[in-house]
C-alpha cells in the first residue's frame, strides 16, 4: 500500500516497509531549479543575430512544416548548444557537491583542488599530440583526472583523509599541471596551440549533436549511478567513524563516488574546456537555499544546470562582444571564491 503524508516540513512516501522522505523546501527549489533552467533553454532558443518568437521555437522543435529556416537555426545551431549548457552545469554541479561533502569543506570542488586540470592535462594530450576525436579526448581527460585525482589523494593521506590538506595538496598539483599545459601549448604547432587554447578558455561554441548525445549519456549515466550513494555520502558527512558504525565502507564508498565526479569533470573537459567555479558554486548556493546541513546532489546539479545556462546567454547576448561562457564563470565565481573565504574565516 502506497500512502504520501504531508507534514509542515517534510514529506514522506512509505509503501510496505520502504518510507522515502523528502524536505519539502527542497522539493520546491528543485522544481523552481529545473523551471529556470527550461526558461534559461529557451531563451537560448529565441535569442541571437536571428531572433525567433516562442512560437517560431515551438514549431520548429515540434516539427511543424511551417517552420522554415528557424528549424535550422534551432534545431541544428541553438539547440545542442543550449542542451549541452544545461547537462555540463548539472554534471559540474554534481562533481562538486560529491567533493565538498567528502572533504565537509566548502572550498573542495575540482577546479580548485586540480581534478579539472589534470582532466585538462589529458584531452590536450590527445589533441596536440594524437589530434584525437571527441571520444579520445573524453577518454584522455578521463584518464588525466583520475591519475591527477589518485595522487592527490597518495599526496594528502595521513592517517586518514582531511579536507583541508586535501585542497592545499590539490592547489599545488593544480599549478603545477598548469605550467604543464602551458609547455605543452608552446611546444605545438601553430595552429593546434591556437585551437587547444581558444578551447582551453572554456566555451560551448564547438558543441554539437554528437557531443551533446555522447557527453548527454555519459552524464545521466553516471548521475544515476551517483544517485544509489547519496544515503552513504550523507553518512560520512558526520565523520568516517559515524559512518562506520551505521555500516559504511568508507574507503570504497569514497573511492567509487571520487572516480563518478572525475568522470563527471572528465566529460564536461573533453568537450568544452576546464569551466570553472560552476562546481565550487553551485552546492554551496544549494545548501543555503535549501537550508540543509550537508550537500544534496540533485539540488546541486540543477543549480549548476541554471549557473552555467544563465553564464552563456549572458557571455552571448548581454555583452557587447560575444565570449567564451568560461570567462563568464571565471569574473563572477572569482567574485564568490573572494566573499566565500571572508565568510569562513570570519564564520571561523
């Protein structure tokens, strides 16, 4: 038998033994969430040197023969673009929430801690010295993150893991990948190194149908998989030994949801560059409109589906020159890092 209770702040599904319960304030911001990120998808749809009328969008997405050259426009040049803002948001959303609530820290997210370089590292591998597809680059930065990640984790293990020692360990692997990615950009050819470093910039320019069917499925893939940890992730928000006691395996656990957020981190690199602070923002954003004590994934991953949606159309059509969406996350994540630490050290 299925029965769902409203209470004033929770809300519970119990059928047979099985109860799932939901806090209500976080069932709302996801539903305003994934609003805005359809109203951010279609307004990408409608804007642009040819603008379209949502009923000129609607006919094109739906097929309708009247549609004429805005099904070209939507269809072939607005929609993967707009498609991938969304997923790549979500996906960065979700690798940084699994970082922050492993470490308990609100300054562990992959760009900072340097899972986003070494995947970086990794796809310009395959395209200056392979001159590898999309599929190669993917598999590249997956491969580049997950040696980046497992030596950062040799790096900062003592006796244990702590969030901070893991960032500053992460910070200067990160630097050091960095001046990596720059020798390997000086030392190609002219063109590749103009390629890889307009790429390198963080920009959904080059996205397309494949990449958008590719890069799509890999993402839900992994989200869904996430999703089967997300009671043991909150689990170990209260410490490994709490953790321990409830019958949590710690150490695989981390390493099982540490090798999903690479691959998450990995997709989204292959295909548009290291874009960054989306990770670092959108969980900690998440958890103060939530009002949680821990990081929820799927709030997280929404509210980095909105970051980096709201991040394009203003990088194309609110500035007077069109810009890579990285930029944009760069200026305004930058200004969060700044008030993120102000807030912890005075909260401290």
């Amino acid at each position: 038998m299925t029965s769902v209770d409203f209470g004033r702040r929770t809300w519970v599904l119990r059928r047979g033994g099985l109860a799932l319960r939901w806090q209500a304030r976080t069932v709302i911001t996801c539903a305003l969430l994934a609003a805005a990120a359809l109203a951010a998808t279609a307004a990408a749809l409608a804007l642009g040197d040819f603008p379209l009328t949502p009923a000129q969008v609607w006919a094109a997405l739906t097929g309708d023969s009247r549609a004429g050259f805005a099904r070209i426009v939507v269809l072939e040049w607005r929609l993967p673009r707009a498609v991938a803002a969304v997923l790549f948001g979500a996906a960065l959303g979700a690798a940084g929430a699994v970082f922050q609530s492993l470490t308990r820290n609100a300054l562990a997210s992959p760009d900072i801690i340097g899972i986003s370089s070494g995947a970086y590292t990794g796809a310009v591998i395959v395209i200056i010295l392979v001159h590898g597809s999309y599929l190669q680059q993917t598999a590249g930065a997956f491969v580049g993150g997950i040696v980046t990640a497992a030596t950062i984790y040799l790096l900062a293990w003592r006796n244990g893991m702590q969030g901070f020692r893991l960032i500053i360990v992460g910070i200067a692997v990160s630097a050091m990948l960095t001046s990596l990615n720059t020798w390997l950009m000086l030392t190609a050819d002219l063109e590749v190194a103009i390629a890889a470093s307009a790429w390198g910039a963080g920009s959904l320019a080059g996205i397309g149908p494949r990449e958008v069917l590719v890069g799509g499925g890999v993402v839900l893939s992994l989200m869904i998989v996430l999703t089967a940890f997300g009671h043991p992730m909150r689990q170990m928000e209260l410490g490994d030994d709490a953790a321990r006691a409830t019958g949590t395996r710690t150490e695989p656990l981390r390493l099982a949801v540490i090798v999903i957020a690479v691959g998450l981190t990995a997709v989204v690199s292959a295909a548009a560059g290291p874009i960054a602070f989306v990770a670092l923002a959108a969980p900690q954003i998440t958890r103060r409109m939530c009002r949680t004590p821990g990081v929820a994934v799927l709030p997280a991953a929404l509210t980095g589906a909105v970051l980096l949606a709201g991040a394009e159309l203003v990088a194309l059509h609110v500035l007077p020159v069109a810009l890579p969406v990285g930029v944009v996350t760069v200026v305004l994540g930058g200004a969060y890092l700044l008030w993120l630490i102000v807030h912890e050290v005075r909260r401290r």
